[in-house]
C-alpha cells in the first residue's frame, strides 16, 4: 500500500489544498486510473521477486 500511497500523496496531496474534499478525491482517482498497466502491477506489488501469486500467474493460465 505504501508504494500507491506516497507517490500518490506526492504527485496529488502534497502542499495542495481543494476546494472541497470531492475534487480532491477525484484527482486521487484521475492519477491512480492514468497509471499504465506495468506502473499499477509495480505499485500493488504483482512485479516483485517475491509475489506470492507469481507461480499461479505464470503457470495456471497457459496460452492453449
């Protein structure tokens, strides 16, 4: 969660002020809905050597 999180509050948050809280969360979820594909599997984790659905990811769905 800390790697969505603090770039999140950097790129969106940080020495920002919205007129209204609705804006705000609005622009949270602009940013989070422009991440490509590889920047949001990075950010959840999905990317990391050690994921603990890496095996299931790779192997269960097999091109047929």
């Amino acid at each position: 969660m800390d790697h969505l999180w603090r770039p999140l509050k950097q790129r969106v948050s940080a020495n920002r002020q919205y007129p209204t809280v609705e804006q705000h969360v609005g622009a949270a979820i602009r940013w989070v809905l422009g991440l490509s594909a590889q920047d949001a599997l990075r950010k959840a984790g999905c990317l990391a050597e050690g994921f603990w659905l890496r095996d299931l990811l790779e192997n269960f769905w097999r091109p047929t």
